[in-house]
C-alpha cells in the first residue's frame, strides 16, 4: 500500500485541503474535522484501498483504517494536508464546536477518560493474575512476589485522583501539574484512606465552622472532576487580573490554596454523595429491573456507540469501581461488542464480493478483542440487517450476564480480553462471562444468517 497516493487520493475525495478543518487520529480511526462534509465523495472513500468504513460522528468525519494501519496513514496525510502537528491539540476543540451541549459534555468526559484507560487496564490485568494466584495457590500469601503484585495492581485506583487530574486539567485548559496537586491534596497521607478500609472511622476538623471529616478521596472520580473544574476558572480568572512579572509567583499559589479549601469544604463532600447516589440508583435498577436491564442495555448499547457517547460511561463505571468494588456494566457492554462480532463473522461466510470478505474476517475477530468500530461501520452498518441481528444477540448476552451477576474489576476492556478482569470474582463468574459471550456471538450470528444480506442493494444504496 502506498500511504503517500492514499492520503493524496483521500484529500480530493474530502473536497481539497480547504475543507480540512483539523485532523487526529485514535486506534483505529483517522479523525477529520471538515467545514462542509457535503464535498466528501462518501462512496469512493470507502472505496479506497485500505478503508474498512467511514462515518460521521460527534463532529468528525472518521474513517476507519485499522490499528496499526491508521497511524501511516495519517503522517501521510498531515504532511499532504500541509497539517502541522502543533494544531492537533485545537482538534478536540474544533471537533465540540459542531456539537449540541449534551454531546459536547460526553465529548469532555471521554476526552478526560479515554487517556487514564492504558493504567486502568493495566492495574485490572494485575489484578486479574493475582486472583488466579490466590485462587489456585500458585504462590505463599508471604510471597515478596505477590506483596509487590499487590502493590502494582493497586496504584492506579488510589492515586486516580491525581491522573484525573491531569488529564482533566488539560481537557479544562489549565495547568496539568496543578491538576495534579489538587488530586494529591485530595489522597494526602495525612487522610484516611478509604480503599480498603470501609470500617474505619475518620477524625474531624473544625474550619470557619465546618466540620469536616479527614477522609481522602482514593479512587473517587466526581469530587476531583469538579475540584478541577473550579481549579481551571480559579487559575484563567487569576492569570488575567495578575501582572505577568509576577504571574508564575501569584497565579499557582492562588490557585493552589483557593481551590484547596473550596474542594475540602464544598467541592469534595458533594461529589461524593452525588457518586454514590448515582451508584445507588443504578444498583437500584440493576437489583430490580434484572436481567430486563441487561436486554435493554444490551441490545441498545451498539446504537450508543453510533454516537461516540459511550467513552462517558468510563466515569460512571470508574465510580462503581470505587464505591462498591465491582464493575456490572462493562459485562453487558462487552456481550454488545462481542454480538457484533458475531454478525460480522456471519457476514463474512454469506458475502460473495472479495473486498467484504477481506473487511468482515479481521473486523469480526477485532470486535471479539473488544475494537468494535471496524465491524460496526464497516461491515453490519453498511447492510444494517447484521447490525439488527447484533443488537439481538448483545439483547440476549446482556440479559444473561446481568441475570447471573458476572461482574469485572476494571473498565476498557471487553470481549476476550475481559476474561482476565472477570477472573478475580471467581470460576463460577468466568464461567458465566464465557457462557454469555457465546450467546450473544452464536445468537447473532444466527440471526444474520436468517436476516441474510444484499450486497447488490448496499452497492446501490
């Protein structure tokens, strides 16, 4: 494949380098932002050597390439597109100026938490291996081994404050190492720290008549999201009434010790009642609504996705993490995925042209790893029958996880590679995890088998 002719053919096809707002690009997807999507030729871009799909969405035109694929084609692009890497931070921003209030608050919070993802995986991989350990005594409880093991998969659930920080901060355009400051004032030593110590009772201190518990904030998300929100205002509003000779001086300090006693009197204690009330709601439906829950969310969670607004549910499901110490909605986000799959699978044996054949295999096995976006937009969209037949078997799948109670430890990771965070809650959730993700592939691929497809009426369409 020859990147440079790919991305030369690809900007005439989006209508010349003047209809290229900004450009970036994630695992899979080239990420566009066009003053007029009206110019793109959609049919000949997916058309293009390489292309599994292309799309609009959330304010970008995407174009699916594939991982590894993707980033090639894209210094290809930016160097075509005369496209300098310094504007790529201003693509987020030119990407919400296209969106509703709703979508673009989404946006923000999947921009915050798509980042954190890597360490969240991580430390739930960790903790995945030290519950087979412990669960088959493959190793003394005394273990040096599994002392650091424990450590190592613990780190990024107590110090989250800090990497919300961070990523939040520069989100909200403000400095990072603030952001950062305000997460380790929120799990400093000297509060008593809640993970894993349910049963302790904190100290109280008495400031401007508040009492106010010693309680750290260790692997919350709310109360440091909005602590960095207020940071970010207190540290704009600051930098423009200080003089610059004495901005580096004033502005952090300011920021620092306003924000600090805010957070501790206000911001905290609020938040984190509003995440455990979200938490209890959710429990609330998840305990009473049943496996009726899992085949709701389940079979509409792949329409969630056709918007992008599924990155936000990562703050929700890093609060039940936090609060309750399990993860219940990313087993029904993963028999949706795992569903798509399937009907991809499907597509693949009754498809007769070779180009959907050559998409739909590595785009099926994809969505099982848990990247659905390459099966989704490229193949079951495209006939939408095997997108329907999908939804049922993510229907199916989600009912049956939820009825049985298979829960995970971490969030990002769905499909096979889940099987290492649902480990950790023992064999018999493994087993239910596994026995629902064979409904939901072996249900969809049925159902798009029965539904069939048309690639003569795609072509037309």
């Amino acid at each position: 494949m020859d990147y440079k002719e790919t991305a030369k053919r690809l900007i005439e096809l989006l209508g010349g380098k003047e209809n290229i707002i900004s450009a970036a690009h994630c695992a899979t997807r080239l990420r566009l932002v066009m003053k007029d999507e009206s110019k793109i030729d959609q049919a000949q871009v997916e058309e293009l050597d390489g292309v599994k799909g292309a799309f609009s969405s959330s304010g970008q035109y995407q174009i699916i390439f594939g991982t590894g694929l993707v980033n090639k084609v894209f210094d290809a692009f930016a160097k075509e597109a005369d496209i300098e890497r310094e504007e790529h931070v201003n693509h987020q921003d030119a990407a919400k100026e296209k969106l509703n209030p709703a979508a673009r608050f989404a946006k923000t919070l999947s921009n915050i938490f798509v980042p954190i993802i890597p360490a969240i995986v991580a430390s739930g991989l960790l903790m995945g291996l030290l519950g087979m350990i412990n669960a088959f005594h493959w190793m003394s409880k005394d273990s040096a081994l599994l002392q650091l093991l424990d450590m190592f998969s613990s780190a990024a659930f107590i110090f989250l404050p800090i990497l919300i920080g961070v990523s939040a901060s520069k989100e909200f355009g403000s400095n990072p190492y603030l952001g950062a400051v305000i997460g380790g004032i929120m799990i400093h030593p000297n509060l008593l720290n809640p993970w894993g110590l349910a049963e302790a009772t904190p100290d109280y201190m008495h400031l401007f008549g508040f009492d106010i518990a010693l309680l750290g904030y260790q692997g919350t998300v709310i109360p440091v999201l909005l602590a960095v929100y207020v940071m970010s205002k207190v540290e704009k509003w600051t930098r423009k009434v200080v003089p610059h000779a004495v901005d580096l001086l004033v502005t952090p300090f300011v920021t620092v010790i306003v924000t600090g006693f805010v957070a501790f009197i206000a911001i905290g204690p609020l938040g984190r009642a509003l995440g455990s009330g979200i938490t209890v709601a959710l429990t609330y439906v998840y305990d009473h609504a049943g496996f009726v829950a899992g085949l709701i969310f389940g079979g509409t969670y792949s329409l969630i996705v056709l918007t992008g607004v599924h990155h936000s549910f990562h703050a929700i499901e890093a609060g039940l993490i936090a609060d309750i110490g399990k993860n219940y909605l990313l087993p029904i986000w993963s028999m949706a995925n795992v569903a798509q799959g399937g009907a991809g699978l499907a597509v693949f044996f009754m498809a007769k042209k070779a180009k959907t054949k050559e998409i739909a295999l590595p785009a099926a096995f994809s969505a099982f790893l848990g990247i659905t976006e390459p099966v989704i937009f490229g193949v079951n969209l495209r006939y939408r029958k095997p997108f329907i037949a999908a939804m049922i078997g993510g229907a199916l799948g989600g009912a049956y996880v939820v009825f049985t109670h298979v829960a995970a430890n971490a969030y990002g990771l769905t499909g096979i590679p889940m099987i290492a965070i649902a480990a950790p809650f023992g064999m018999g959730n493994l087993i239910n995890y596994l026995i629902g993700m064979a409904i939901a592939a072996v249900s969809a691929f049925i159902a798009a088998f029965v539904m069939k497809i048309n690639e003569d009426e795609e072509r037309k369409k």
